[in-house]
C-alpha cells in the first residue's frame, strides 16, 4: 500500500538523506500506461499498452535517473482493427520499433509542489525531449509509486497518418509507475 503524495522537497529529503538509494524495478503488475486522444475531432479514444518494464537508480548524492518502456504491439483500445492498424507503419511500426522508451535525466522541484521529470522519449526511432510533473508516494514496505500525465505531439515522431484530418495530433499520456528495491 502506497503512503499519501509526498511534496517535492520532503522527497528531495529523502533522496539526499539516503533513504531512496539504490537500485528499484519497475512491478509490471502494479504498474500502467494509459493514454487518450481523439478521433473525429471529438470522439475520445481511450486505451492502454499491455506490457510495461523499467527500472531506475537513486545515487548517494540523491539524483535520479530511470527508463520506462513499453512494447509498442502491447497497445490495447479494445478494438481490434483499430489496434492493428496502430501497430502498423503508418503509427508505431512496432514490427521495427518494438518499444517506446522513456529514459529520465533528473528530477527537480517543480513551482507547482510536484516534481518535474525530464529526460528522452524515443517513438519509431526518433528520440525528442519531454519534462512533466509528477507525484510521487513512498511506501515503507519499499515501494515508491509515480504518477504524471504528459502530452504527446505524435507529429514530432514523424507520426503523420490522418485520415481526413479525424485524428488528433496530441495524446495524453497517463503513467503510474510502481517501483521496489532491486
């Protein structure tokens, strides 16, 4: 069970106190990314990548740096047809690009009390910058759980396909992530 959301300098605390270092694993079972676009300019298309891992690393000095990935053939909008074509070329290739990739620089405070993640997300090949804010919850059984939502421009991943201009050019994407000792 996770403890209530932690503001940015009491997890600054922790990760300079020493309390977060080492090793953590992504709990694939516990974990998610969902995401949300829409189509026809109106109709929210909701769905879900299947299979999550990832794994980050805490240092003395309390830095943090981590990847989360997902296999891209993983996506699930429950609808069959629509889910192969995503998995086509025409989106995420995921026959040549078989996992979208997250890889975290650092952490900072953000001016909103939450913290703000930066690092590199690779789609299709193409590696582009992305910050968001995040909470993040530590539980004492060893569990620190994340939590952020990021917008995603699939046009700067050289993913154009839009039929009739029906298909939104953002995504949201919703993460939560739960992390153990490794």
């Amino acid at each position: 069970m996770n403890g209530p959301s932690m503001t940015a300098p009491a997890l600054l605390d922790l990760l300079k106190g020493g309390t977060l270092t080492g090793d953590w694993v992504l709990d694939p079972h516990n974990s998610s990314v969902r995401f949300t676009t829409k189509s026809m300019g109106l109709i929210p298309v909701q769905g879900v990548f299947r299979e999550v891992s990832g794994s980050g690393t805490v240092s003395a000095s309390g830095s943090a740096v981590g990847t989360l990935a997902v296999a891209a053939a993983s996506i699930d909008t429950r609808n069959a047809r629509r889910d192969t074509h995503l998995r086509s070329a025409d989106f995420f290739d995921s026959d040549n690009h078989p996992d979208v990739t997250f890889t975290a620089s650092s952490i900072q405070p953000s001016a909103r009390g939450a913290l703000t993640v930066t690092g590199m997300l690779t789609i299709r090949g193409r590696t582009r910058p992305l910050s968001f804010d995040a909470t993040v919850s530590v539980a004492g059984d060893g569990e620190v759980w994340l939590d952020a939502e990021a917008r995603v421009n699939r046009g700067d991943f050289d993913i154009t396909w839009n039929f009739l201009g029906m298909v939104a050019q953002v995504s949201t994407v919703a993460v939560h992530a739960v992390f153990t000792r490794g």
